[in-house]
C-alpha cells in the first residue's frame, strides 16, 4: 500500500493507483490471492463483470473474467525510491559509495576484507552481498548458476491527447492471470505500460544487447489491446530491456555463504525484489545482527536445479 514519503519532493514516490487482478473464480492463483489478502488484512474486494464495466467501461473482458480490486494499492516509482533511501541515509550519517568489488576468494572460512575497483580496501565484521543478477558472477562457487537473469522487455504506448480515460485516478494498475501480463495506467506522461510477467530467455548482465524486439513489442502491443482495445493501435513512446533474477523454487536467497562463515548472500529478487526491499531488509539485520538462521525455503539448498517450485 502507499505510504507517506520519508520527506517532501517535487515528485512522489508512490502512485495511489488501486490494483485490479483479472482472473476467473476458479483459477488457483486468484484463491491464492485471495487468501493471502484476507490473511494479512489488507483492504480488497472481489468484483463481477458488471462491476468492472460500470467503474472501468474502457476496460475489456475475457468470458467469466472477474477481478481482485485493492483500491489502496498502487504503484511505485523505483529510481526515485532509492535514490530518497540514499539521500535519507547519508542524511543521517551514512556514506554511499557506488563501486566496483572484485570476487573475493571462497575458501578460508572468513572473509577479512573485499577490494573495490578503484582499488580501495573494506574490512568489515560481517558482509551482506546483495549484487541481484550479477551474485552468481561474484560467488561462482557458492551461488552460480542458482541465480538466473532472464531479459524482460517493457513497453509504454502513448494515448489520444486529452483522453483521461487511461490515466490515474480513471484506471488502475492492472495484471491479467489468463496471460500474464501487466500494466500500468498513464503516470507522468510516460505512456500505459505493457509487460510481460513471464520470465523470458537467460541473458548476461554485463553483455546483454538492451534493443528491444520486434517478438516482445508485439506480443506487449496485442495484450495491451486484449485488455484496452482502443489502444490497440497507440504509438510506441519508450521502450527498456530489464533483466529478472531467478533461483530454482522462485524464493529469494537469504543464506550465509557455506564457506565464509561472516557473509551473508542476499538475492533472488525476480520482478519482486525491490518492493518487497523494507521487509527483506528488517528480516536480514535481524538475521545478522543476532546471528538468526533463515528460513529454510531460503536456503542455497533450496536452489539447486530440479528443487520443487514454489508459486509466487
């Protein structure tokens, strides 16, 4: 849900868009959903189909398609989050160095120190390594190939000028379970987003082409069009390949490293990592600071090739 900012910016950090899962009655994920929102207390409501039609006429709907509305959910803008995250900690005292680190050696049971790529040293009781899809690249050995990055390709399509219909507080943040794909309404004049949730082919991190493909933009065009049939044929305006991080069984990596008993390896994040960042945050100082042990569905075990997969 959105929150109050931790200060006053020219821009917001969270956009109090409403969230609208579309799915039938009957798929798992919807009950799953479902569940999960009744357990934690979070303000939700089921909607028919005429429901959706009276509060969204531009929206279209499949045969029995019916929705999850979290009217006190939204979006977040992530560059500007963690840019303020920054700003806030060297406020109070913090220092942020955005470096390079060289892969430190995965023998000896301790890890002293880590080299940076300017060539400077940091020496530290206990490390927290959370590198997303490059941790494999820097522990080859203790995570490798646990963590997968996929390419995901984004795509913001323009809308009539003056047409409000397709802008926040007149259409929701949207995800359709029959297909997979999401989007997001019109928020600073960027363009309705239309992306695909479902991980996509393996890619470097470092050598990676970020050239969107014609496949993707038609397949993020005609889903877009599925859902919001008058802009089947809208303007592409913006275009990113992104890249998800994917261990075996969808969970995060919350272990230590089996080997260098004071460093802790933190990944796995997939499409989710970055708004489930406060929470994951709490749970690894705790687990540091009063040297817990993890969950075991979080384990480096868990991650091996073939574990059992688990619905996220």
């Amino acid at each position: 849900t959105c929150q109050k900012p931790l200060h006053a910016l020219a821009q917001p950090l969270c956009y109090p868009t409403g969230v609208l899962w579309l799915g039938k009655s009957d798929d798992p994920r919807a009950k799953t959903t479902l569940e999960t929102l009744e357990r934690l207390g979070i303000r939700h409501e089921w909607l028919t189909q005429g429901q959706i039609r009276q509060r969204w006429p531009q929206i279209q709907l499949e045969p029995r398609e019916e929705a999850i509305f979290e009217p006190a959910s939204g979006g977040l803008a992530a560059r500007r989050a963690v840019q303020a995250v920054v700003a806030e900690y060297e406020r109070r005292g913090g220092e942020f160095r955005q470096e390079s680190a060289a892969a430190p050696a995965e023998t000896g049971g301790w890890l002293d120190e880590i080299t940076l790529g300017s060539g400077a040293l940091v020496s530290a009781e206990q490390y927290v390594f959370a590198c997303g899809p490059w941790l494999g690249k820097l522990f080859p050995q203790a995570v490798g190939a646990r963590i997968v990055s996929t390419r995901q390709e984004v795509f913001f399509f323009g809308v009539p000028a003056g047409d409000r219909r397709f802008t926040t507080p007149l259409l929701p943040i949207g995800y359709r379970l029959s297909d997979e794909f999401y989007g997001f309404p019109d928020l600073d004049g960027r363009g309705v987003k239309s992306a695909s949730d479902r991980r996509g082919a393996p890619q470097d991190p470092d050598t990676a082409e970020r050239v969107p493909s014609a496949e993707a933009l038609g397949d993020a065009r005609a889903a877009l069009g599925r859902v919001l049939p008058d802009l089947a044929h809208a303007p592409l305006v913006e275009a990113r390949v992104c890249q998800y991080e994917n261990t075996a069984n969808g969970e995060f990596l919350i272990d230590r490293h089996p080997e260098l008993k004071n460093v802790w390896l933190v990944g796995g994040g997939s499409g989710h990592g970055f708004k489930h960042g406060p929470a994951l945050g709490r749970y690894v100082t705790r687990l540091v600071l009063e040297n817990a042990e993890p969950d075991a569905r979080f384990s480096l075990a868990s991650k091996d090739p073939g574990a059992p997969r688990s619905i996220r």
